[in-house]
C-alpha cells in the first residue's frame, strides 16, 4: 500500500489521532484533500476542542463519517477560536 501523506494545517497540525483515521478512511481523506485548509483547521480545532478523550474520539468519529459523506465543515460550530 502507497505511503499517504495528509496535508497540514494553518493553525493547528492534524493530530495523530485524526490522521490516523483520515488515512483509514479513504472516502474522508479525498474530501480532507479536497476543502481548503481553513476548512481543515476547522475540523481539527472542532475534534481537539472536546475536553474529554470520549468526546474527542466520539468527535473523530464524526468527523470522519461526515467527511466520507462529503461535508466540507463541522456543521453548527462557531469556528476556530485560535484564529486572529
């Protein structure tokens, strides 16, 4: 199997966690690829947001379903609050 490479962010780096994921999931790392890299930063600070490791995982999850579904942004998030 091909090495994948997941592109990296503007604010925060893709967590191992979410890469890891994104690489098994091919449907989600052709979306991932496809969005821009302020809709990734969005993923990402939506994922690590999650104060518990259950909500991050839950939220990985999600994540990943949604991006194999085609959706380019978290849905109902305010956005990155890390951005200036």
């Amino acid at each position: 199997m091909e090495q994948l490479k997941i592109v990296h962010e503007t604010i925060h780096k893709t967590p191992d966690d979410l890469r890891q994921a994104l690489i098994a999931t091919r449907g989600a790392q052709q979306t991932w690829e496809s969005i821009t890299p302020l809709a990734r930063n969005e993923w990402i600070c939506w994922v690590i947001s999650g104060k518990k490791a259950e909500t991050r995982n839950i939220r990985i999850k999600k994540a990943i379903s949604k991006l194999k579904d085609g959706m380019r942004r978290p849905c109902c998030w305010a956005g990155c609050t890390h951005r200036k």
